[in-house]
C-alpha cells in the first residue's frame, strides 16, 4: 500500500473509536493501528474491545506528523537523493516566477549535484538564500497557441477513403 499522509482531523475529539474503526476511518490496515498502539496511542482502559479516545488519536497523529518534518535552515533546500537539507552547488540558483510573486526556486546540490526545487515566494528569496545571488527567470508558458496546423495529421486518408 502506498504511503499517504493521514489527516489528524479526520478523528472527532468527543468520539470513542475501536481498532477496526480507526483502520476503516484512516485507510490503514488494523494492524498499523495496534502498531500506533504500541508506539505510545493511549486506550480508554485495557478491556476488549479497545475503545481508543477520538482526542488521543487526533494528538498522537498531529505528534508523528510534526516528528517527521524536517525544516531547512536559511542557505539550504532539500534533497531528496541525499535526504537532507543541503547549501545549492556551484552554478546559479535560479527562480522560476510562475505567477506575481510565487514560483520555484531551483539549484544544484552540493553533494550530488541532483537538482533541488523548492516553491516559494519572490520576497522571501533573501530570507531562504542569504548572501547568495538568484537569477530571477521568466517561466515558459505552460501552453502555447499555433497558427500552423499540425503535419501529424490523417485527413488526406479520411477524404480518400
């Protein structure tokens, strides 16, 4: 099963959930569920069945959610090859202005050299990148009209059949 991020505020606060239930409200197996069991998520008491409290599960999923960021300091982007914030590479930092004010930000890695990216906007660049120089392109546009009719085209065979 693929990976997905789970919303915390699927779960009600007033609400009692047993295993199944909050396998079936997340998507998950039941098994990842004890699995949350055992990472610290907190039961009503220890009967059968195990009633897991709505506002338990709601901070225990925000909790894992905020364990697992990794925010990138000032002067790095993250790489997704080397799993890390990393400084851009030798070469130009450039910014992709999509629209007015936002757009992405694109650099080599210093390590790997695999091209990072990073959506941001065109104020913040000082804040994201201090001291170094980025080169403020204008995107391509997404589409673009033709006059020209397409060679790849079958018309002659539809006239003549």
């Amino acid at each position: 099963m693929a990976h997905t991020r789970l919303n915390p505020r699927r779960a009600k606060l007033h609400r009692s959930y047993t295993v199944a239930e909050t396998a079936r409200l997340f998507g998950v197996h039941r098994n990842t569920v004890r699995a949350w069991l055992k990472q610290g998520l907190s039961t009503i008491d220890s009967n059968r069945p195990l009633l897991i409290r709505g506002e338990a599960l709601r901070t225990f999923l925000e909790a894992r959610r905020a364990a697992a960021k990794r925010p990138c300091p000032p002067g790095t982007l993250y790489c997704f090859k080397c799993r890390a914030s990393r400084p851009p590479g030798p070469g130009a930092v450039d910014f992709l202005a999509r629209r007015a004010g936002a757009g992405n930000l694109r650099a080599p890695c210093a390590t790997c050299g695999t091209a990072m990216h990073r959506r941001a906007r065109c104020s913040a660049i000082p804040a994201i990148l201090p001291g170094l120089e980025v080169l403020i392109v204008e995107a391509p546009p997404r589409l673009e009209g033709t006059t020209v009719p397409s060679l790849n085209c079958d018309l002659e065979r539809r006239n003549a059949a």
